[in-house]
C-alpha cells in the first residue's frame, strides 16, 4: 500500500508541474489552451475531492489543514494518506491511562 501511495504522488507532482510549466512558460500552438483547460479541469475535480472529503470524515475523524492540503493536490491519494495517519494515531481514549477504583 505504502508504494501504491508514492507512487501516486510522484504521478501527481509530475501533472501539476507540467501543468503549472504550461501557464509559467507557454507551449507552442494549441497545447496552451489545452493544458491551461486541463488545468481548470484537474483543478475543479481536486477542490471537489476536497469537499467529499470534508463531508466524509466529519464526526469521524479530525483532519488539519495538512490533509486537505494532500487531498486537494494529491486527490484521491491524499485521501488514503489522510486516512491512514489518522488510524495509525493512538485515539484519546487509548493514550488516557486507565483509572482503576481501589476497594
């Protein structure tokens, strides 16, 4: 799983760097305005990955700004990493000792 996660992010990095190239220094011809759309696109698609995220864990976990930052330029794969952390985290009540009554 862990290699499936580093993989997908080296993918990701690779698209918003060509598609972040694209509108710093503009390809030639019709390519311009089809990565700057595809930008547009990837972008859309990831703030609405945000939102489902956002919705989807309310109650049941507490995301920092951190995850939403993964979620939005990672997508789905922030998701999982988001995920993840959030359940190798001891949860409050198992790092809390355990009070015993003496009788």
């Amino acid at each position: 799983m862990r290699w499936i996660i580093y993989v997908g992010q080296a993918v990701f990095i690779g698209l918003w760097a060509v598609l972040i190239a694209n509108l710093i220094w503009p390809f030639p011809g019709k390519a311009f305005a089809l990565f700057t759309l595809l930008l547009l696109i990837v972008t859309l698609m990831h703030l609405v990955n945000v939102l489902l995220f956002m919705g989807m864990v309310q109650g049941r976990m507490r995301p920092d700004k951190k995850d939403y930052w993964n979620v939005f330029v990672f997508g789905i794969i922030g998701w999982l990493m988001a995920l993840r952390r959030h359940q190798q985290a001891p949860s409050v009540s198992e790092s809390e000792p355990h009070s015993q009554d003496p009788q």
